[in-house]
C-alpha cells in the first residue's frame, strides 16, 4: 500500500506542479479536437463493452464501474466537440464538460464503496434499472451541453472555487483507486491493479482545474492521464475479468462482501481440502468454521487490522477445528458429558490443527492462531496457557467467533441460545476469558447484520473437492455451552 500511495503522491505532485508552475502554453485547438474525438470514442466504445459483459453476466459492481467510465468517456468528447475554434466558438461548455464528468459518472459507484451497508445493498439490488437511468443521464448532460454549450455552470480554472469543485472528485477517485488496489492484493490477483491505476491516473487529471489556465503542459498532459486511465480500467473489466469467472466472482455483487470474496479466491487448494475433508464428516461441522471464519474476517475487519491479518484471520478461522478430525468417533460421538480423559482427548485439536497446517510452507504462518484458538485472556486456556497479549491477536479475533457461533447456533446436542444470550456471556467474560476490544467487534458487527453469517463469500469453501459425504455427529465445536465458555 506504501508504494501505491507514494506513487499517487509523485504523479500528483508532478501534475500539480505541471499546472501551477509551468508558463508555457500551446494553444492548438485543432489538435485538441482530434486527440479528444479520437480517444474519447474509444473509451465510449470500451465502456460500452464493459456495460455489455455486466449486463450479461449480472455483475452489479462491474455495471457501476462501467457506467462510471462512461461518464468520464461521454462528457469529455462533448468537450472536445465543443473546443473553440473548431465546429463551435468560445463557450464555457468545453471547460463545463469535463467539471461534471466524475459528478455525473461516480453515481452509481459510490455505493459500491460500502460493501457492507445496508443501504448501499439496497440501491445495488436495483442497478439494472439505476444504470439505465444514469447512461440516460449521462447523454441528455452531453446533449445539452452540444445544443447549448454557453448554459453549463463551470468555476474558472485556477480559482478557489475550482479547486472545491475537484476536492470531492478527487477523493472519490483515490477511493475507487484504493478499493481495487485492496481487493487485488488480498486476493492475490494483478487483474484489479490495473483499474486502480485508472482511478489513481484520473485522480491525477483533475488536478489540472487548479491549473493557471488552458493550454498548458498540465492541460496536455490532463487529457492523456484521462484515457490512459479509461482504456487501463475498461480494457482490464472487459477483457481480464471476462477471461476469469473468479475475477468476476470478485466483482459479482456488493452483497458478496468483496474483500471477503477475495480472500475466498485467493485461498490456497490445501484449504479448500481441509474444509471439505471437514464437510465429509460433518456437514454441520462444516457450516460452523465458515461462518466462524465470515464472521471472523469481518472483525478483523471492524478492528481495523492490516490486510495480511484479515486474510490469515480468515484462513485461520476455516481451518480453527481441522485438528477435530483426528480425534476419534466415539468421543466425537458421545451423546453425554466428556469424562476427564475424553476431555483431554479433545483439547489435543488446537496443536493436532496446527500440526497439520505445518505441513503446507503456504499455511504454516496459520498456526499460532490455531494452536492459540483456546487460550484465554487470564491464562486458564490450553493448551499452552498464554495471558493477555502474549495470545496472537488472530487468535483472540478466531476464539470469540468461534464461542459465538457455538453457543448462538443449534448444534446436534443443544438448541442455540440465540444472539443476545451468546453476546451477553461473551461480554460477561470479556477481559477473563476473551478480549474485550474483539468482544466490542463482535458484538457490532453480529448487530449490524442481525447475527446472519450464511451464504456469504466463503459458502462454496470445500465443495468444490467433491464435497460432503454421510454426515456424524460431534465433529467441531460439539461440546457443551458451559465447556465453550471454559475454552472447551
């Protein structure tokens, strides 16, 4: 993320500088003209093939990009349609057009930036009928301003007022930028790099409005920095993404909570045989680390922790009870309480788990988190009886979600508590038994989506290896609620 940033800053200084710096200006509206015409089709023309694909498909957050870059596609080639000196005279259409290119364009995109807010889900339910009105949109603003290129509103260049204009814009772009650049490391994927670099890139040409006037080096260079930026983002979303069902996956919906789709698509096959080894045994058992490792991406999340700690968080939680297969049916399966020995049988599964992941160079940094699942704050967990911060924070984030779904859903042996009653013993035994920085997590992001982990990024995890064979009871978590909340 550090060389992202910093090559935003030396692209964005360097325009900056180019615009309030630099004299010189050649003034060739001719040129302009043609370059504009020219690239400006392509990129309408690209957009469109990007809009196709989404329409196809249903991909919801591909349509929102490609309305976007039909937006910065259709009002730049009204601007240069209307460039003074060519087909038209002087008018504040020209400079109007390119001002409302990313207002116009960035509608529909905005709440793709919130992939986990119900409103957003909202309005991204309907993008079929919302893409439609904007293209609409989009067309009568380029319309009005080719039959009436003097009414459009437009600050001057170099004013305060333009510089106003371009901070949101600028914003904006920078966060589509940054949200690409997010979704393509975790997933391990270069294929969304290249849309970042197109909103880093139009970031960039806005800078041109603070500019001193028209015509200079940043003028010149604002319009290139613009369709290098529309043909990197439309050809990467027509081409790369149509090539690649996963990386359509990744963009499928804003309900698909991206970044978890892409970890879930950057998982490792080992993973994916693991749960389904899980599933084998038991489907029910299955179900429990998924949702655990849902919910224990989104608090990671919520905790504001890097992206690498997201993902092995996440990872981790999927795989927190694979030690569980080798413990052995008739303990697994026991209807009654664990005696003593049993018990002790059973707390092997953090280190038989992270034994297992040991064997995999791609997995082994999983481990501490799942040997740790079962530590507790005060230093009564197992099995190596670690206290406080000594408990890798993966850890603690994986054995609250993990207590959580145990006691809030019904298993083989017990009905659920329910929500409420699993958050308030995890608050009770915050500080003792869990963290109470990751209890506060979970209980936000539990209310925020009403407690539901289910048919989430990660719901096809393991089925894809042939999947669940006869199911058997005990497998996971299958322990009673007092042993849960002991770290059994």
């Amino acid at each position: 993320m550090i060389w992202w940033a910093a090559a935003w800053l030396v692209l964005g200084v360097a325009q900056y500088g180019l615009g309030r710096l630099a004299d010189g200006r050649w003034e060739q509206p001719g040129l302009l003209f043609v370059f504009v015409l020219v690239a400006a089709s392509g990129c309408v023309v690209s957009s469109a093939a990007v809009l196709a694909r989404a329409w196809r498909s249903g991909v919801a957050e591909l349509a929102a990009l490609g309305a976007f870059f039909m937006g910065v596609s259709l009002l730049p080639l009204a601007h240069g349609l209307t460039v003074p000196g060519v087909l038209y005279g002087p008018n504040q259409g020209t400079a109007a057009a390119v001002y409302w290119a990313v207002p116009v364009g960035s509608v529909l995109v905005w709440p793709t930036l919130f992939p986990n807010r119900r409103w957003a889900n909202r309005v991204m339910s309907y993008w079929r009928p919302l893409v439609s009105v904007a293209l609409a949109a989009q067309v009568a603003v380029c319309v009005s301003v080719l039959a009436w290129p003097s009414w459009p509103p437009a600050p001057t260049t170099g004013s305060a007022t333009a510089a106003l204009w371009v901070a949101p814009n600028l914003g904006f772009c920078l966060l589509v930028s940054y949200r690409h650049l997010r979704l393509g490391w975790m997933a391990g994927s270069a294929a969304p790099l290249a849309v970042s670099a197109s909103g880093a890139l139009l970031a960039a040409s806005n800078l041109v409005f603070t500019a001193r006037g028209p015509w200079t080096a940043a003028f010149w260079t604002a319009h290139l920095l613009d369709a290098c930026a529309v043909f990197a983002g439309t050809i990467t979303a027509a081409v790369v993404y149509r090539r690649s069902d996963a990386h359509s996956a990744l963009m499928a919906s804003v309900d698909a909570v991206t970044p978890l789709r892409a970890v879930e698509l950057g998982l490792d096959p080992l993973v994916r045989r693991f749960v389904a080894d899980l599933e084998r045994k038991d489907p029910v058992t299955r179900e429990h680390v998924v949702r655990s490792a849902h919910m224990a991406a989104r608090v990671a999340q919520e905790l504001r922790l890097p992206f690498g700690q997201v993902r092995a968080i996440g990872v981790a939680a999927l795989l927190h009870d694979l030690g569980k297969l080798e413990v052995p049916d008739e303990i697994l399966n026991k209807k009654g309480p664990l005696d003593a020995d049993e018990y002790q049988v059973v707390q092997r599964h953090p280190l038989d788990g992270a034994r297992l992941v040991l064997t995999s160079p791609a997995l082994a940094d999983l481990a501490p988190i799942i040997r740790g699942h079962h530590e507790r704050l005060d230093g009564n967990g197992y099995p190596d009886r670690l206290a406080g911060d000594t408990i890798p924070i993966g850890a603690r984030v994986v054995a609250a979600c993990d207590a959580y779904d145990a006691m809030a859903n019904t298993r083989q042996y017990r009905a659920g508590m329910g929500q409420q009653r699993a958050l308030a013993i995890l608050a009770e035994h915050a500080g003792t038994q869990w963290d109470p920085r990751v209890v506060a997590a979970v209980t936000r992001v539990v209310r925020a989506r009403s407690g539901a982990f289910e048919n989430d990024a990660f719901s096809n995890i393991g089925r894809e290896e042939g999947a669940a064979g006869p199911g058997w009871c005990g497998c996971g978590d299958a322990l009673p609620a007092e042993l849960v909340q002991a770290g059994g």
